[in-house]
C-alpha cells in the first residue's frame, strides 16, 4: 500500500513508470512525484479486537 508523502491520503496512483522509473500523482493534494510511502498492508493474523 502506498501513501502520498505530503498529504498521508492512499489516494494516489502511478502516472507514468518504465525507464524513467515510476512517477505517482496524489488525488487529494495534487503531489507529482517519485517519492511515496510504501507500507505493508495488514496480513492474515494482523486483525485486532475491537471488544475489550
């Protein structure tokens, strides 16, 4: 899962990749860029109580 480095929003998609590498484009703040946040999404065993 990727995040926009300037905003935090996950509403951000890849524009252009290849050669020149990726280039990402965020919805939410209009970032143009390489740079993104990368994060492991939650795995199969990473699900958390809600009922205390």
């Amino acid at each position: 899962m990727i995040r926009c480095p300037v905003c935090m929003s996950r509403d951000i998609y890849r524009v252009a990749g290849g050669y020149i590498g990726e280039i990402h484009r965020c919805k939410r703040c209009g970032y143009v860029g390489a740079f993104v946040i990368e994060e492991a999404g939650p795995g199969p065993g990473d699900q958390h109580d809600t009922d205390a």
